[in-house]
C-alpha cells in the first residue's frame, strides 16, 4: 500500500536520475541523442502511467511505438 508521500518520492526519485538532469550537472548542456534513461518528463510519464494504470505491462517502454 501506498502512504502519504510515496508518490512524491517516486516523482522525485524520477526526474533526479533522468539523463537530462544527469548530463547538465556533469556537462553543464543537454545531449537527447545519447540519453540512455529517458528524460525527466518521460520517466515522470511512465511513472504516473503505472501508477493510474496499475497494470505493470502498460509500463513496458520496450515495447511502446513512441515514449
């Protein structure tokens, strides 16, 4: 079950690790041809798709036509 804040700290958890937060804190400029994990508002996207969803094989980005 979730508790209070938990989506907070995934919606945090997301957008702290995406390539283009990554790329500017260690180059100081955005590369998105060479991100590897998706950008911050994709990764928020796809969070909150599996979330509203709740159905884990909505959430295969593997497989989707566009991200």
């Amino acid at each position: 079950m979730l508790e209070s804040g938990d989506v907070e700290s995934g919606m945090q958890a997301a957008s702290a690790v995406d390539d283009d937060t990554l790329q500017k804190q260690a180059q100081g400029y955005v590369v998105p041809d060479s991100f590897t994990h998706g950008s911050s508002a994709q990764r928020i996207r796809w969070f909150r798709r599996g979330l509203n969803g709740g159905d884990v094989a909505a959430c295969d980005t593997f497989s989707a036509a566009s991200l």
